[in-house]
C-alpha cells in the first residue's frame, strides 16, 4: 500500500510539474466563460518562460489578439484576425498587455509575464485602455504585485 501511496505522489509531482513548465499554453477566447463572465479570455493572467508559445483559440466567433503593450525591445506583431487561432511564442522577458481589438472596452484584455520579469509592470500599468478594461488592467496589476511579495 505505501509503494501505491509513493507512486501516486510520485506522478501527481510529475503531473503537476509537467503542467507548470509546459512549454505551450492555450488560451480560450470566449463570448462567456464558466462563471458568466463576458467577453473574456480564459486566462487573464499567464506566466510563461522565454521560448514558449501561447496558442489562443477562437472558442467563441469575433475575437483577436492585438498587443497594445511589452517589455522594451518587443516588436509589436499585426493584431491577429478576427475569429481565427493565433500563436506567439514570447523571446523577450518582461510583462505584455494584448486586447481584443472589438471587445477593448468591455474588458476582454490580458497579460503575459515572461520569464518572471516584471521590471516593465510600470510602462503596462500606463497603457492606454479604457471602459472596463481600465479596471480590469488594475486588477490583474495588483494580482500580478500580490504574487510577487
């Protein structure tokens, strides 16, 4: 019975530390989410290392990704097309704050921080957003703040 016990810790270890280092992550962009939230992304906040690629899907019709904000150096792509999968894979560390170029105002925004960089959180806290995003923005900062102290 412990070897069982020592096995299952043993893969739920590997299971769960598989999960945090995955090298790809995909992100749902949704009319509403599970708890009924409009117009939002399924992961408002992601921490992903330098190399790794987020896949955002297009779970509900007429969304994008449009980054609007990243660490210095950070070319800023072309604003993905509406309803289609987008991928990136991030090479610069810092924090990246993208839209939904149609859903701006209603607060379908998200960050990305790269490489547990936060040294940029400044520049993305004055992103110009507006509507509920400007709320929203100030929540995932302090989220983002509670979880670095």
């Amino acid at each position: 019975m412990k070897v069982l016990t020592f096995m299952m810790a043993v893969f739920g270890f590997v299971f769960f530390t598989s999960l945090a280092y995955a090298a790809d992550t995909t992100i749902d962009m949704l009319n509403k989410d599970a708890d009924g939230n409009k117009m939002v992304y399924s992961t408002e906040l992601a921490k992903v290392a330098v190399g790794d690629t987020i896949t955002w899907m297009p779970a509900s019709k007429g969304h994008n990704v449009e980054f609007v904000s990243g660490p210095e150096g950070f070319e800023v792509p072309k604003k993905s097309k509406l309803g289609k999968e987008y991928s990136f894979t991030f090479e610069t560390p810092g924090v990246y704050l993208y839209v939904c170029s149609p859903h701006r105002t209603m607060g379908m925004i998200g960050l990305v921080v790269v490489g547990e960089d936060t040294s940029n959180i400044d520049e993305i806290a004055k992103a110009k957003v507006r509507g509920k995003s400007k709320k929203k923005l100030k929540r995932l900062l302090h989220e983002l703040e509670g979880h670095n102290h």
